[in-house]
C-alpha cells in the first residue's frame, strides 16, 4: 500500500511508490478489507486520518489526497464485536455502504450477467445459451455469486462444440439440480417473463 525506499530490506533495489501514492487525487480500491491484518489496520487507519504516510524505510512523509473504496464479503460490524477488525477503521471506512445481496436473491441478474460474459469475446463468434442451459442458470442457487457464474461461461465457451450452448456443456452440478425440477411442467407465463427479462 505505501511502498518503500532502496535499500529497505533485502531486494528492495529501487524505490517503489505504493498504492495509495499512484492512486493520489483518486481512488484505491480495497478489496476484501476484512481479511487485513490488525497490525495493517492500525497503519491504514493513520493513513486515511492523516492523509500522509512513509514508505518503508522512508523517513519523509508522504502526502495523499485518496479516496478509498472498500469491499468485503465480511460482515465488519461482526468482525468488530469479535475482535477481527478494528472499531475506529470500521467507522472511518463506513461513510456510504452499498450492501449487494448474494445472486441467488437477484434471478433476473443471472441471464443478463451470462449474456455478459457470453459477449465478452471480441474477435470470436457470437455464443448463445440453450433453453435448458438458460433455465438450469435460473434454478442454481449461485453460492460462488457473479465469480461463479462468470467461470461456468467460461467453461461452457470452451466446451461446447458449436454456436449454442447446451445443458450437457454446463457443470455437473448445475444439470443435476435442473433435471430434479424439470419434471414440473412449465407455465406459459414463467417461460414469457423469463424471455422479457
């Protein structure tokens, strides 16, 4: 985050400025900031209060003018009350938050983030997902969210032989949950309001 001087350990052959001084009149991205050491806390922390920190091995400090963007799949205000995160970093960080439920309770995102992913392959032919393949989506419960979804494209890119996308191409886990529920019949307005969507 705050890089360091030549000469400052073994290795250290040039200075390297830090995140936090490239990112100077922007923003820094921290993700997973509930997974940060105590001991890093306690030098974010000073950082983000004083707006200046030293490079390891600096002795001069550094001036930043940087907003921080934090994200975590942790609950901090558990990890407060356990001990895990530092109370003062968490009420300094927590100006806005912007809570993004899990995918399995935001259905209508699936199709159009795999419409997404399928897109997303400039100089290759245009792929499309299978009636079946697009309905084993809807009824997998996501528990790896969007990074799951986006791996299952993916493979299913590499896998499939042709231009669509079939339910065999999909993991083994998905076509499993989607043969369990396609004995139930499917209702005419389901099957519209999926295509709208």
């Amino acid at each position: 985050l705050f890089g360091h001087e030549r000469g400052a350990f073994t290795g250290a052959h040039a200075t390297k400025p830090g995140l936090f001084e490239m990112a100077d009149k922007g923003t820094v991205l921290l993700d997973e900031i509930g997974e940060m050491p105590l001991d890093s806390q306690v030098k974010l922390l000073r950082a983000l209060e004083t707006q200046s920190f030293y490079r390891v091995g600096g002795t001069r400090p550094r001036q930043v003018d940087v907003r921080v963007v934090a994200a975590t799949n942790t609950d901090l205000a558990d990890a407060v009350r356990q001990g895990e995160f530092r109370q003062d970093l968490f009420y300094r960080i927590n100006t806005v938050t912007i809570t993004l439920p899990p995918l399995r309770e935001r259905p209508e995102d699936i199709l159009l983030l795999a419409g997404h992913f399928l897109a997303d392959r400039p100089s290759l032919s245009p792929m499309r997902l299978s009636e079946d393949a697009e309905h084993a989506l809807l009824r997998y419960p996501w528990p790896g969210n969007v990074r799951e979804l986006k791996h299952v494209i993916q493979r299913a890119l590499m896998l499939a032989p042709g231009e669509l996308i079939e339910l065999q191409d999909l993991p083994l886990d998905l076509q499993a949950g989607s043969k369990q529920e396609g004995a139930e019949p499917r209702r005419l307005d389901a099957q519209e309001r999926k295509h709208i969507v």
